[in-house]
C-alpha cells in the first residue's frame, strides 16, 4: 500500500511498493510522469539541473521464461533471456552513474495530484533494470521525503500548491545537507596534496590548488593511479592487483560518482595494476598507487 506523510490537513502519497499506486475510484495502476528516462539516458554524461539523487548499476534483466531447448545435443530446460542466461553484457553496458530528476519522481501535473514514486521512478523497461535496487529505494525514498515535507510547507501557503510547486533548488539544500550526492561532475578534486612523491585529488582536505602542488610534486603520470584496497575489490599476489568486480581506478581519492571521465577509469573483473609501493597512500587507510596499462 502506500505510505501517507500527512498533517491535519495535508496529505502526500509516496509509493513505497514496486508498482506505481492505484488510481482513486479505479482499478487501473498507471502512473504518468514528466519525465522518462531511458536506454540512452544511461550512457549520457548530461547534467540534469534538478537532480535529486544518483542512480549505478548494470543493465540487468532477469530470465523472462524457461523454455526446452538443445544444449550440446541434448534436450535441456534453460533460462530465456536475460543475464540468468549466463551471457555477458555488451562492453558498452558497463555502469554508468546517472543524475536522477525530480521531474522522474512525480506525476504530470493535472494526472495525479501529490504522488511521489521513489521506488517505481519513471524508466523505460531496459533503463529501470539499472534501477531496481535497495540502494537507490533509500536514495529516493529521502529525497521523496524532504519533497513531501516542502510540498506541506507550500500547501499551507496555498491550497492549490502541490509537489509540482516546491522550490526544487531549496530541496536540493537539504537534500546536500543530509549528504545526499546529486551530481557526477562536481565538485571534482578541487584540493590536492604530495604524497609519495605524487600530487593527488583529495576533494575539499588538500594543501594545494592545482594538479601539480604549486611544482612541488608532479601529477600522476597517466598510466598511474588509485585503486581503492577494500571491502574485497582487489586480490592480491606479490605486487600484482586483480580486480575481483566492476571498479574503478582514480586520480583521486574523492568519490567516484563526483569525479569528471578524466578523472577516472572502469575497469572490469580480472584486470591488474601493478602496486610499486606497497604500501598506502599517506592519509588514506585503503588507497595504493598502482600501474595499469590496460593488460588483463
């Protein structure tokens, strides 16, 4: 069912189901919203103005039936479609962090009145395989939460406002203030420090304004970067690192969704970079510098 966050005289519906909610008075479940992202939405390096969270993941499409089939000469029941199948995804599949809009969370104006869908966001069927997961119901469910709260503020105000009518820049402020990331490409490493002998991005923390320390220490050499030792990512042996997933490899140790292309590389499971100093990066609890030409 729908979860209500309410006042006396107020009321915004938040869908916290996967499916959109019912119409009042029918028996049909259809939301409009204004705006749908799709397939190519995901491979955009596009600012969206309005953004109000983060969305990563792979394309990722569950089996659709289970069909007979011959396998190797032998007559066997198998996935139909889908990465139950088995199958790899295309290399132009890889994740990539898309700028979710507010536009995304709520219905046309005039088709339903102060509905926020957090959890069934507007995606065409390929684009919302990227969405469907834990973390990005948390990210928007905040995010339809601090809008619900603006949009009473606005109904006390007028009576005819709704979650059409919020200040989505003051939205954006609270959102920030609770740590909710919005874009991808700010504020980049905009501070940086000499460690190791190497000037690297460290976002607000560093001594110096520029990618070469003020001449202190060089930049990082192209070839060279940050791989994040943790959590599992990487394993190890001798001085060679091999992705055990999908990560990334970084110029700097700021958070990836808010690092620009240039800043950052993707690189797939069983990929190696060559840690030369074994040893972290002064400051840092889990990043190596390490050498990565592409090899496997």
């Amino acid at each position: 069912m729908c979860g209500i966050v309410s006042t006396p005289l107020y009321q915004i519906f938040i869908d916290v189901r996967h499916v959109c909610c019912f119409r009042l008075g029918s028996s049909k479940c259809y939301c409009s919203t204004v705006q749908v992202l799709t397939q190519s939405d995901l491979f955009s390096t596009l600012r969206r103005p309005s953004s109000v969270g983060l969305s990563e993941w792979q394309v990722d499409i569950h089996a659709v039936k289970r069909v007979a089939h011959v396998v190797n000469g032998t007559w066997r029941v198998i996935n139909a479609g889908g990465r139950d199948t088995g199958r790899t995804h295309a290399a132009g599949m890889a994740a990539q962090v898309l700028e979710v809009p507010y536009e995304a969370i709520i219905p046309r104006r005039g088709d339903t009145s102060n509905l926020l869908v957090p959890v069934c966001a507007s995606f065409t069927h390929v684009a919302f395989s990227t969405f469907r997961l834990e973390p990005q119901y948390a990210i928007f469910g905040v995010a339809a939460g601090v809008a619900a709260v603006h949009s009473v503020e606005a109904q006390k105000r007028s009576s005819h406002a709704s979650v059409h009518d919020v200040n989505i820049s003051a939205v954006q402020e609270d959102l920030q203030t609770l740590g909710q990331l919005l874009h991808t490409a700010s504020p980049a490493s905009d501070r940086f420090v000499c460690a190791l002998g190497q000037c690297i991005g460290v976002g607000s923390h560093g001594v110096f304004a520029n990618s070469s320390c003020d001449g202190t220490c060089p930049p990082l050499a192209p070839t060279r970067w940050l791989a994040q030792d943790c959590c599992g990512i990487w394993s190890r042996t001798g001085n060679v690192l091999t992705a055990t997933t999908q990560t990334w490899l970084k110029k700097s140790t700021v958070d990836s969704a808010q690092l620009p292309p240039a800043e950052k590389m993707s690189v797939n499971p069983g990929a190696k970079c060559i840690d030369a100093s074994n040893s972290t990066v002064p400051g840092t609890k889990t990043y190596l510098f390490c050498t990565y030409n592409g090899y496997h």
